[in-house]
C-alpha cells in the first residue's frame, strides 16, 4: 500500500517501489532519469521443464504467516504461494476471479460471491461458505488487530447464504472493498485452522489454506520451506517445483553475494547498490517489472513551516530528483509525477495516457523555490526530517531533501531514528511529535489509483499530518461509488489535481520492481504482484 504500508516498504529496500513510464509492458527500453536503460514487462522468460527445488531469498524473515498480520514483503511474499483470495490480481494487474468463480452486485451496497467448486485445502478438506465467512470475519474482530481491518469499515455483514455463497452488505458505497478481495482482505483460509489461537502463523503453528504450496517448516531464524500441493484446483498455476527454500540475508552485499555464488537462485527487491554488478553477470538476469508504487514526502506538521503551501512547493521545486534517482535507485527510475504512480492506474490503462502521462514533469528550479520562501516569510525557519538506517535509500532521499532546504533558505535538520521507531511514525501520532516530514515508499494491493488517495481524506489512519480538503473528501466519495472502472479513473483524477496542488504528499521519484533470476530458473512474474499472486508456482528449469 501507500501510507500505512509505508511501514512495511520501509522496512525493505525503499528505492524499489513504483513503476516506470512503461509499467504495462514496455516493448523498447525508456531512458530514466538516471540514464539507465531498462526494460519493464511482467514475466519472465516461462519455464522449460519441472524442479525438484530452488531457493529464493528474502530480505529480512517474515514476522508472521498470519494473513491477518501480515503487512510487509517478506510476509506476503511467502504467503502468496499458500493462501488465496476470493479474487485475484494478475501479472499484468488485472483483477480476475480466485476462490470465487464469480460475484455479482444486485444493488450497489450488496455484493454476492459464487465460490469454486471442489477446492481443497491443504489437508484435503473442501473448502466451503463458512470458511470464507470465518476469514473475513476474524479480518473485523477488534480482537484480531489486523492493519486490513480499515478495508471493512463499511461493512455491515458477512452471511453464508448458500454452501458455496457469501454474501456481503455494506453501508455505504465502497468499491475499493471489492477490489479489495484481491488482496490480503479477501484471503480465504480453513475455518478449523483458526482455532491454533495464539500459535496461529507462528513458527508454532500450522497453516491451512488453498494455494498451490503448503507450508512445510518453519526453522526460525533459517529458514521456511512450502511444498508442492498435489491437489490444487488452478492446472495453469500448478507449481512447477515440489519445493520452495526461502532464505533470510539482511544485508545488502551479502544477499548480491548469494546471487552470484547460486546458494540463492533468485530474489524480488533486489539492492539497488547492486543493480551494476548484476546485470553485467553472467550469473542470471535481473528483470524490471511492473509496480504500483512511489517514494513521496509525507507532511506531518501543517502548523510549521510546511504549513503554508509556497512552502511545501518550494521545497518540490529544489528536489534534484535526477540525482536522488541515480543515488537511491541505482539509475532506475523516473521523477514521480504525483503521489500515486503511474502503474496504479493499470485497471483502465486507456485511460492512463490522458489522465496521467500529460502531467508536467515536476519542475526543478532553485531560485524560483528560493523566491517562494522569501515570499512565505519563511527564511530561516526550521523544518525537520526523520531519517534511519532502515534502508540506505531513505538516507539518500533525506540528505537531498536537507541539501535542497538549504539551498532554498530553509534550515532542515535530519533527525536520527531506529528503525523500530521510524516504524512507529507511520502506526503513532507521538511517534511524530517535533517532525515535519518523513520519506515514504508504499504501494498500491490494487491497481486503481483511488487505493492510494483513500488516505489523504479527513481523519484517515494514514492520513499522518491531519490534512484536511473538504472538497477532495467530497470527491473521494463520489469516486468510490462509481463502479466503472474508466468513470472512476476520470474522478480519481481530480483527487489527483487537489493532492498535485495543496502537496500535503510530495512526489520524489518512481521505480520499476525488481527480480533477480539465477540461470537454471525462470518463469516468476517481474512485478509487484508478487505479493498477492502464486508466483513461485510459475518457476520451473530455464533449459529442458
């Protein structure tokens, strides 16, 4: 996600978050920002023939196999290939149907889901309407704690009103929750397994869900190993490989270092410090792929300095974004043109052109900036940034932004953070207390654009410096109560003009999502629907 997911991108590698200019597919490498050509498409070469195995790296352990808890990359990464959704998001970030075969809408705040026939768990049961009420359930239980819980906010109920029908009511008008069921909210797993209590999605407990592999250990601090599920419903996403090794490095030299010695066959979020040595080897191929995200600024103090919008402009103005992208993403990227990124706009791609690619480039010019804040009364004055060595790439975007302050007459000082409590800016409002900005790198589940504006309205969790638009929360409404796909972009669009205007978000630079394939694999979707599609299934021999 965006804001609240910023938790969990920047507790990762936080220069591989957006998209490129060509997130659908591009047919000829585009030229970035950072002179770097690459290519953007959403698989890989497909697989030549089966694997008894590969292993795969993550950058950090997963926290939890909960699908209610899980918030964060290494987490949804694994659990992609286990759980499932009722819907599904695509390679190409289309959203078909999943565990449901289709879902019909008889009035706007009533949505029924048809299940699939026939699906078996993990242990071989068959999954059923209670499962899916039980799952969706335990997602609203205050009891539970689930980021996603703000996806229910408007629902009312959850009835099983058939053996394979659920039928959902909501209280007002809400089509991201329908697009939604794509993601983590829509996840489906068996109701008898939910009673582990407390082990649940531990290292202790058990998992039982429908995907094409099925947990197998969990060695903490090791590692965690799926194994193929012989009875998986889908035959075009039966898994290639009878298992999947997923490896923890935290280090960014060391994890490069796996790839090129094979002890790691492949990676998403690959270290942009690495990108140069990568693609030169002859060890594998490192891939762009489509990706729904961007780096911004977030605004937490509208009573500061950035409280006046000259300000916040000057500030967009001075940013050398040409060469934050050549520090923090190794050359691959693009100046962001809004806040929400261009391949968060996939789900009506003809419209993309004309609502996003004609935005002007974001302007760079220092003695305009400089003017802005003389205008402002603003010399002088004070502006505080929270920095961490969660990421390398958050140290870059801060000492550029403290480098552009200076030039422009503000006195920006960097404040210092452990990542635990970097973390706690996005979960905390006293976490923010004495800061202005804070660096932010979070990605749209879907690939509607209106995802990623819900939390700029009035009073939302991620709305983290109280903005407040009563005209952009007016059409945010609107927006999501128009269930055409191509009407609602041309809304979002507006959203997108207000946020373009009063900054309370300001966009740094977009990136295309990363993977790493060693030589003897192949197969795996390039982008960030890794998160939610059963992408390690798709692996398999790069040669028959």
């Amino acid at each position: 996600m965006r804001m609240p997911r910023a938790i969990a991108l920047l507790a990762c590698t936080a220069a591989l978050a957006a998209t490129t200019a060509a997130c659908s597919g591009a047919t000829k490498p585009p030229v970035s920002a950072g002179g770097t050509d690459f290519k953007v498409t959403p698989l890989s070469p497909p697989a030549q023939g089966p694997l008894d195995s590969f292993t795969w790296s993550l950058y950090a352990e997963p926290y939890t196999l909960d699908y209610a808890l899980a918030y964060d990359y290494p987490p949804n990464t694994v659990l992609a290939n286990v759980c499932e959704q009722l819907l599904r998001v695509t390679p190409d970030l289309k959203i078909e149907p999943g565990l449901a075969v289709k879902w019909a809408q008889p009035d706007p705040r009533t949505l029924v889901y048809t299940l699939r026939p026939g699906v078996k768990f993990h242990d071989g049961t068959t999954m059923t309407a209670d499962d899916v009420v039980a799952s969706l359930k335990r997602q609203m239980a205050p009891e539970t704690g689930s980021p996603w819980g703000s996806s229910f906010k408007n629902v009312d109920a959850i009835e099983k009103t058939g053996p394979l029908e659920v039928t959902i009511r909501l209280g007002k008008d809400d089509i991201l929750f329908q697009e939604m069921m794509a993601a983590s909210p829509g996840t489906v797993v068996s109701a008898a397994s939910l009673a582990q209590g407390k082990d649940y999605g531990t290292p202790k407990g058990k998992l039982n869900c429908t995907g094409p592999f099925a947990l197998d250990t969990w060695a903490q601090g090791d590692s965690i190993t799926l194994k193929k599920h012989a009875a998986y419903w889908d035959p075009k996403l039966a898994a290639k490989s009878e298992k999947v090794k997923f490896t923890f490095i935290e280090d960014a030299a060391a994890r490069s270092n796996a790839f090129l010695s094979g002890s790691a066959d492949g990676g998403y979020m690959v270290p942009s410090s690495s990108f140069a040595q990568l693609r030169s080897s002859s060890k594998g191929s490192l891939l762009f792929g489509p990706n729904t995200a961007g780096s911004n600024l977030a605004v937490l103090d509208f009573h500061g300095a950035l409280g006046d919008l000259k300000v916040r402009k000057a500030l967009s103005m001075a940013l050398d974004r040409k060469n934050i992208i050549k520090a923090a993403a190794g050359g691959v990227g693009v100046p962001a043109k809004a806040p929400a990124a261009r391949g968060a706009w996939a789900l009506a791609p003809e419209k993309t052109a004309a609502l996003f690619d004609t935005l002007p480039e974001p302007a760079y010019d220092v003695e305009a900036a400089k003017k802005l804040v003389q205008e402002a009364g603003a010399t002088g004055r004070t502006v505080t940034v929270a920095t961490s060595s969660m990421a390398p790439e958050i140290s870059v975007v801060a000492n550029a932004v403290q480098a552009a302050g200076r030039q422009i007459g503000l006195d920006v000082k960097l404040k210092p953070v452990s990542p635990d409590a970097y973390s706690s800016i996005f979960v905390d409002p006293n976490a923010r207390t004495g800061l202005d900005l804070v660096i932010t790198n979070g990605y749209d589940n879907t690939p509607d654009p209106l995802e990623f504006y819900q939390y700029l309205r009035t009073g939302d969790f991620g709305n983290y410096g109280n903005w407040s638009n009563a005209e952009f929360d007016v059409a945010f409404d609107r927006a999501n109560s128009e269930p055409d796909a191509g009407k609602r972009a041309e809304l979002t669009a507006r959203l997108q003009k207000i946020a373009l205007d009063e900054l309370p978000v300001i966009p740094v630079y977009e990136a295309p999502f990363s993977v790493f394939l060693g030589k003897r694999i192949t197969g795996a979707p390039t982008g960030v629907v890794q998160l939610y599609y059963p992408w390690a299934a798709t692996i398999g021999a790069a040669k028959r």
